[in-house]
C-alpha cells in the first residue's frame, strides 16, 4: 500500500531536510574554524596575546569558534602582513610563538625550552632588541633591557630560589654603569653597591642588607663618597638605612 504523498506531508519533510542541512552546516563551520590557522585579527594590540601565555602570568583562555582553541593559529594585520602565529593547548600559548610589527619585523619570540626554562626576546619595530628575559618556573631569573640604539640599560640576575637577586645592574644612556649591586654573602644577604657619575668614576659605595619581608634593600656599615674626580669627600655609617655618623674626609 503506497501512502500518498500530500502537500502537507512535503512541506514536514522538506522543513526536516532543512533543520538537518542546517545542523551540518553549522558543525561542519565549527570543525573549518577549530583548525583554520588563517584568522584575520585586525583590531587587537600586539600584547593581546600575554594574556594567553601562563609562563609570564597570563590567565585567559582563547577561544575559537566558542571552544578553547587547539594547534596553530595566525592572525594578520588588515594590510595582510602576519602579526601572530603560536600554538595553543586548550585556550594558552605553548611551545613557541612569535607577533610580529604590521612592517613586517618581528616584535617578540617566546620559546619554552623545558618544564622549568623559557626566553623571551622583544624587539622594537626597527628590528633592534629590546629586551631578552630568561624565565625561571614562571619568574624572571635573567633580564637584558637595551635602548633602540642598542646600548644596554638594565641588567639583572636572580638567584635560582627567585627570592633575591645575584646582581643588578643599571647604565647610563653613554653606555657607563650609574649603579651595581651584587651579592657578596648569601647567609645575611648583604649585597656591595657602587654609584657612579655619568663619566664612569665612582660616586660612592659601601653595602646593603636585603630584608625579605619589606623587600627592600637598606644601607648599612660604613659608605665612602667621592667628587667627580674620584677624591673622597664624606665617609658615612649606616644602622638600617639610618646615618649615625659622618666624616669630612
């Protein structure tokens, strides 16, 4: 016995043929979005992507298609220039990635070298680096940070326990050091520190203590001051951080 088909019959299964078509349509458009690599992302800063990075302390998720997104993605600047391309586990950077400035010159590589090591270089959008960090189980342990002529102006070294510095180093715009603090005894955390002028002669120097509770560092002992000449002119003692004598010399 063949059942007739009727017009209302015909208009149920075309709008079921529909719904169906429809539901494909839609996964299938998820599935093309998960794994297109080729996500044009014109709006963004070029930081928008620290947020995903856990190993500098970024705490979002990226989400593709409303999933957290998985593999490789690139995003471009509207001029079609890459600006980011990285690879990504459940919404966060891993591995390596790399932004790039819209003239085409790298602006920053991340690369994670084990459980505990990564580096970070950042670059100005002359190509000239800008800063070269070393992250130790997620904190900085080492840190270059240079000018966009290339003249360092900032270096430092933490003690692999991340609770203190080894050394830390600022310079002048000239190149010369204005300031160097280096670790001297572990036990008291007592660092020496050296000031300098501008035209590199020393502008005085004696030591500090660390104190890990207020982390700060606080004078102490006996501090020698010099003229641009490098003749001595004061002689100051320190008890944390305070004056209790001083000496014309």
């Amino acid at each position: 016995m063949k059942t007739e088909l009727s017009p209302d019959n015909f208009n149920n299964m075309s709008r079921i043929r529909i719904f169906y078509l429809f539901v494909i349509l839609l996964v299938s458009a998820g599935i093309n979005a998960q794994n297109d690599s080729l996500t044009v992302n014109k709006d963004t800063s070029i930081t928008f992507y620290d947020a995903f990075n856990p190993v500098i302390g970024g705490d979002s998720v990226r989400m593709c298609a409303g999933q957290p997104c998985m593999g490789m993605q690139k995003d471009y600047y509207a001029n079609g220039e890459l600006k980011h391309k990285g690879f990504y586990n459940k919404g966060k950077l891993t591995t390596t990635y790399r932004n790039y400035f819209s003239n085409g010159k790298m602006e920053r590589v991340f690369k994670n070298k084990n459980a505990n090591k990564a580096e970070l270089k950042i670059y100005y959008p002359s190509g000239q680096l800008r800063s070269d960090i070393t992250y130790w189980k997620g904190e900085s342990l080492e840190w270059k940070e240079y000018d966009s002529k290339g003249t360092l102006e900032f270096y430092e070294l933490m003690d692999k326990s991340l609770e203190h510095i080894l050394q830390r180093t600022y310079y002048y715009p000239n190149g010369k050091k204005q300031s160097h603090l280096e670790l001297t005894d572990k036990k008291t955390l007592t660092f020496s520190k050296t000031i300098y002028y501008e035209n590199g002669v020393v502008k005085g120097k004696g030591n500090v203590v660390f104190n890990p509770y207020k982390h700060a560092y606080f004078r102490t002992g006996e501090w020698t001051f010099f003229d641009e000449q490098g003749n001595p002119e004061i002689k100051q003692s320190y008890v944390k951080d305070k004056v209790i004598s001083e000496e014309e010399l």
